[in-house]
C-alpha cells in the first residue's frame, strides 16, 4: 500500500471526496433541494430565482459568483443549517449571455442579479451585500448591461457575525448608481419589494414590474414602527398606482412576461440586429386624421415606423400626454418621443417634460438616437399650469433635447407651434441632425387661431358681426396658408417636406450616414436622472 501508487490512490480518495462534497454543497443551492418551498411558490402563482434566470439568459451561459456563501448567522445557527437554509445568502448573481442569438456572444454579455424570496423573504444580508458589492464591480470594470430582480423585504437585522452599528457603510446602493449611464440597468420585481430592495430597483434605468407587485421606501412593519398606521403590504405601493406616478416603467401581468420585456430592454442597449421586416409604409399617409383639430392615437404611426414587434413603450400610464418608446429601425436601436394628442391635445406639460427629458437622457448616456415626431400646440399655459412648474419642468426637456450628443431627428407630423414644438426638437430646427415636416403640417410661433385673435384684437373689437367672424374667418385661413410647411420650407426653416410613406427609410438613411465605423453612435456616458 506504500510508494508512489499508495500515495497516488490516497490523494484520489481525497480529491473524489472533495468534488463529492462539493457536488453536494452545490446542490443545495438548487430549486431540487427545496421542493415543498418551491412547491409552495408555484401553488401562490410565482416562479424561483434560478427559474428567472434560466429563462433570461441563454442556455448554459451563467458564470456563478458566490454560490457557496451562507448567512452571516453561525452564531445562531450551526453549519448544516445555514447551508440549508440559506444558499447564496439570499442572492444569486453572476456572469452570463443574453440575446447572443441577435446580436451574437460578443455582444450579448451581461449581469445578472436576483434576490431569493425562498431565502429569508428576499432580505439583504451581510455576505450578500460583499457578494454584490463584487459583482458590481466587476460589472462596471466590463461595461455591462445588467438584469436585477429585486423582489425582497429589505436589510436583514439577525446577521449576528457581523459586529455593526448602523450598517450605513454598505457599498452596494452606490456601487448600483455609480454603474448609472456606465452600465444599462435593467430591474423586474414580483411580490414584495420594500426598503433598500425597492430602492435599488426604483435606482435602475428601467424597472418592470407584475402587477401584482408592491414596491415601498419602507415595509408593513416599519410604516406601523413609524407610527404611520397599520397597512397591508399590497396597499403599500402596489404597481399600478407606481405606473400611473411615473416609478414603474412597464407594467406586466406576470414574471414570465417580466423576464421576456427585461431581454427586450437589455437587447435594445446591444447594438444593430439584422433589419426587421417593416410594414407598409404608405399606410402613414392615412395616419392622420381629416380633420385638423380631432385627436388621434399616435403609437401606431411609432410602431409603423419601426420594424414590426420592436417596440416597447416605458411609463404609459404616466404623462399619456408625452409618448416614449425604444424601438428598431433596419434592425437599428432608437428611442422615439411623440406627443400624444389624445391626452392634453399633446401638449408639453411639467409632467411630460420630465419623462421626455429623462429618456432623451437615456439614449444619450448609451448611445440611442432619438426620433422626436411632434404635434403639439405648445407648452401648457395657464395658472393651473404655473402651479405645476412647468416653467422649470418644459426647461429641463429643452435643456436635455439641446445637449444631447447622439442624432436627434425631428418630424413634425401636423402642428408644430411655439416653445413646445422648440423644446420637442431640442430647441430649434436647427437642432436636430434632420428636420422634416409631413405636407399637411402647419409651424409657427403658436396656434392659428390664438395668433390671429392676438394681433387682430383691436380690429375685430371694432367690427359688427357678421363682418367680424367674416373677417377672423378670413384671417384664420390666410394664415393657416402663410404657415404652411410648404412656406416654412421655403423659408428653409427645416430641412425638407416628405412623403409621410418616405419617413422611415429617410430616418434609416439619415443614421447610415452618421453612423460611426462600428455602425454605432458615441455614447455620453453621463448619469441618467432617477426621474
């Protein structure tokens, strides 16, 4: 049994013991090793981590960091337990690929978070923050777009190895929001999410949200510490109310649809796929209505423009008046703001601001261009208005669209009046890399008939009807002619007049030729707003 063959059987003893300890330890961080808690979380219609993440990334791509780890609790509980009962210490994270069937492995890389709700309600523990503490890290030295299921009740207050007072030295919140405008971020929650998880979802560049989700600074408990009354947890931040106020960007019914909208938003911040189909183009020019004043929807006219199922519209609910949207054009991502002319008749308000301003931020920050299709009769006016800061607020929009380093194309679909149809297209006409106009839109300094009444006041006070409407009759139609895109081409005030069928393939062009070497745009990489 001695010598070299001796030893050499010793040594093989020992490493098949080591890889069966380590195929065990490994195995009780699965979903098999749990069956009745998983069980009970199919039964309450959710899904586990590892099954969120098997169905976001692609097969067999995922690089696991910090598996092994265990609760911070060996005080309390003995080594078995822990690795019981607490795999990956409420946190599974790592490396993987996503979309690399679009965009192909080089550029499919990304991270993946996911607190575990079948592990102490989700909660942050000690080691898990250490275990996103590195990961972020090695996320922001790559560069990568990142996935963040962040469902979980918060900071964990029994991790007794760990001697802290006030636990505020924790390097994760700002590890997360330092990666902002550095790395896309994408957030999904389900179920619960309270206090320092809610905040590092509401922290992501994006956050989608099931509908029955509950998202809070703070949970049941520590509202009624707070002596704030006794709430459930679904009334504390439930999503759609979170939609309706801007905190919830799209609103899914449940976490399979949550896991597909989160690939669709990591594969826009991806790069160029190959071109979509389009539909019929000539159907925009029966996109608008007759009549020039009705309402109408503008999002199809966005999704006409775009391939065909490459749009995702963020924070419907909020601000209906001011569309956004991410979309493909020729395979090419984009970002789209419109006004919505069935809200406020598309007028730019303080809360419409602020969602557009934060988008074009958005795509600046990772290189999108932004397609601005305008209607609108110009910012809100009015002492309700002024009671909102719009001043401020319609500010901020013209502040974003003028500074922007990616291209900027305008198309002002039929009215293009005052600051507002300025603050749409970055400030000026002048602005955008191309301004385009349809041939029945009307531009001027505001609307027909107010601008009329303006400077005809005193002449119309001093008719009799019917001579007065005869003559504001008059005036109308004289100077709906005289702002004629048709004029204001002429004038070369914007670019060209199109064909509205013309629109997409003009705007595929226009991006072609300023497209860099790699097919792509300079990113600013600047902090993206929070709101």
């Amino acid at each position: 049994l001695g010598g070299p063959a001796g030893e050499e059987r010793v040594t093989q003893r020992r490493q098949n013991e080591d890889l069966d300890e380590l195929a065990r330890r490994r195995a009780l961080t699965e979903d098999a090793a749990r069956p009745d808690q998983v069980a009970a979380r199919h039964a309450a219609g959710r899904r586990t981590a590892r099954e969120n993440i098997a169905d976001l990334i692609d097969p067999g791509s995922f690089v696991d960091y910090g598996r092994l780890a265990t609760a911070a609790q060996e005080r309390r509980l003995d080594e078995e337990a822990l690795l019981a009962r607490t795999p990956a210490d409420g946190l599974i994270g790592g490396l993987a690929r996503i979309n690399s069937d679009l965009v192909g492995r080089q550029r499919s890389s990304c991270g993946v978070l996911s607190y575990d709700y079948l592990v102490m309600a989700g909660t942050q523990g000690m080691r898990g923050h250490h275990k996103s503490d590195r990961l972020l890290a090695v996320i922001e030295r790559l560069r990568l777009p990142t996935v963040f299921y962040a469902e979980g009740g918060g900071g964990r207050p029994n991790d007794t190895d760990y001697p802290v007072v006030s636990a505020l030295d924790v390097g994760s919140f700002a590890l997360w929001a330092r990666l902002s405008g550095r790395c896309p971020r994408v957030a999904v929650v389900a179920g619960y999410c309270f206090a320092g998880n809610a905040v590092l979802a509401a922290s992501a560049d994006l956050l989608v949200a099931t509908a029955d989700a509950s998202l809070g600074v703070a949970g049941p408990a520590m509202v009624v510490g707070a002596g704030l009354g006794d709430h459930a947890a679904e009334d504390i931040g439930p999503a759609p109310m979170l939609a309706r106020n801007g905190v919830v960007d799209v609103l899914v019914a449940d976490e399979a649809e949550a896991t597909e909208v989160a690939r669709r938003l990591v594969g826009y911040f991806q790069g160029r796929t190959e071109p979509g189909p389009a539909a019929d183009q000539a159907l925009l020019r029966d996109a608008l209505p007759e009549r020039e004043r009705e309402a109408y929807d503008v999002t199809p006219i966005v999704e006409l423009l775009c391939d065909v199922d490459s749009v995702t519209f963020l924070r419907e609910a909020f601000a209906p008046e001011l569309v956004t949207a991410l979309g493909r054009i020729d395979g090419r991502p984009v970002g789209l703001i419109a006004n919505q002319t069935t809200a406020m008749a598309g007028s730019v308000t303080a809360a419409g601001s602020d969602k557009a301003a934060r988008f074009i931020q958005l795509c600046d920050a990772f290189g999108l261009p932004v397609i601005a299709l305008v209607d609108t009769p110009g910012i809100l006016a009015g002492p309700d208005a002024e009671r909102t800061a719009i001043l401020r607020h319609a500010s901020r929009l013209l502040v974003a669209g003028s500074t922007v380093g990616v291209p900027l194309i305008g198309v002002v679909l039929r009215r293009g009046y005052g600051l507002g149809a300025q603050a749409m297209l970055g400030g000026s006409t002048r602005e955008p890399l191309l301004t385009l106009a349809w041939p029945s839109a009307h531009m001027g300094p505001m609307g027909i008939e107010g601008a009329v009444r303006l400077a005809m006041r005193r002449e119309l006070e001093a008719l009799d009807e019917p001579e007065r409407t005869q003559r504001y009759t008059d005036a109308v139609a004289a100077y709906r002619e005289r702002v004629s895109v048709r004029n204001v081409a002429r004038a070369f005030e914007i670019d060209d007049v199109i064909d509205p069928a013309e629109t997409r393939a003009v705007i595929a062009a226009t991006l072609d030729a300023a497209a860099g070497p790699d097919d792509a745009f300079v990113a600013s990489g600047r902090p993206v707003d929070t709101w």
